[in-house]
C-alpha cells in the first residue's frame, strides 16, 4: 500500500538525517479525496489528517470520528475569521495562522471555548504575492504578538514556490523558528517531504503520494 511506502521512507529519511524513529509525524492530506480512499487509509491504521477547507472537513470528519478512535485533524489550508470558531471545534492544530487579524479571533474564541488546537504561523518564504503568509521579516515579530496574545504557537508551515528549490526554502523556516525558539516545522509535501525531514521537519504533509491524484 503507498501509506506503507510513505512510511518507509519518512523513517528512512529520519535515520538519514540521524533524527529518533518516529520524531516526524505524518499528515495524510485528505481533502477533495472520496470518502472509501479515506476510509482505507484510516484501516490502515493513519490517524492524523489534514484538510484545506474547514466546510469539507465538517461535512467528512464527525462521522468518521464515531467509527474510528484517535483521529487528530490539522487544518493545512487558509482560514477565513467566520470560520475559526468551527475550525477550533474540529480540529487539533491549525498550520495557516498569517495574519494579525486572525490571530485575534483566535485568541478571542480560546478564552470563549476555555481551549485551543496547536498552531503553527505561515511564513511565505518565497515572498509571493498570491499566497498567504506572512514576510519572512515580519515573522519575528507575528511569533511575538501571537504569543502576546497567549496562543499555542507550536512552530511554522511553510509551501515553497513550485519553481524553486524547495531546501531554501525549508533552510529559511528553519533558522527563522530556531531563533523563536519554536520546536514545530510543517513542512514538506509529496515530492520534497524527504528533503524537508533533512533539514528539520516535525509535520509533513502528504496527499497525492498516499490516496492518488484527486478527482
């Protein structure tokens, strides 16, 4: 099974990198995929998901949660400020914090619902104007208003540019979390997850690798 495969080389690539078995923790990118791929990667024994649209992940999730024990959702994709309550209420982590506005509700509904998922800032490393993020020069300080705030930083996401070597790009988030103090890396995706885990990746994020090309 690809699962099987993909966990095969993220422990190889741990070993490679001389990091502890099991220090990168696999997310199976799940959305737009049909709800059996799901489920045969669910009986395969994955627990831990992502979804880009908390709207999809509502509609998919609840159930599967009746059915299996365990399952720890991240939401990888941008979050609109309407749908942070329910983003909060679903998911364990949220890797798409980006901007001042958001980290606000997010600090509002954490002392409303008495608790917060994990989250991880998005820093756009390749400074591109159609993605969300924030400036790597401004990540300093969004880390410090973020955790002024007294919300749950965990670490950084970033996506790289499809047409640039994604190692500066990982190189880049990694130096800007270490200087913050930050232990989380979401980084890393289908063709380049190997590369990301070299260079200090807790969370990758796979998708096409394991349940196919979407429909």
């Amino acid at each position: 099974m690809a699962l099987e495969d993909i966990r095969d080389r993220i422990a190889a690539a741990e070993a490679g990198a001389g990091r502890a078995a099991g220090s990168v923790t696999l997310i199976a990118v799940s959305k737009m995929q049909p709800d059996e791929r799901v489920e045969a990667v669910l009986k395969a024994g994955q627990r831990v998901f992502g979804e880009n649209r908390v709207q999809e992940a509502a509609g998919k999730w609840p159930a599967f949660r009746e059915k299996y024990e365990g399952i720890e959702l991240h939401i990888i994709g941008p979050l609109q400020t309407n749908k942070a309550r329910q983003a909060m209420e679903l998911a364990q982590a949220i890797h798409s914090v980006d901007r001042p506005k958001l980290a606000t509700t997010l600090a509002r509904l954490a002392q409303e619902i008495g608790s917060c998922p994990d989250l991880f800032i998005q820093v756009n490393t390749g400074e591109e104007e159609q993605k969300a993020g924030v400036l790597p020069r401004e990540a300093d300080a969004f880390v410090a208003e973020c955790r002024g705030l007294d919300l749950p930083v965990k670490g950084l996401m970033c996506i790289p540019p499809v047409d640039e070597e994604p190692a500066l790009h990982f190189a880049l988030l990694a130096k800007i979390a270490a200087r913050n103090g930050l232990a989380g890396l979401s980084m890393g995706m289908s063709g380049d997850f190997e590369t990301a885990i070299a260079l200090g990746a807790t969370h990758v994020r796979v998708g096409s690798a394991i349940f196919g090309e979407r429909h």
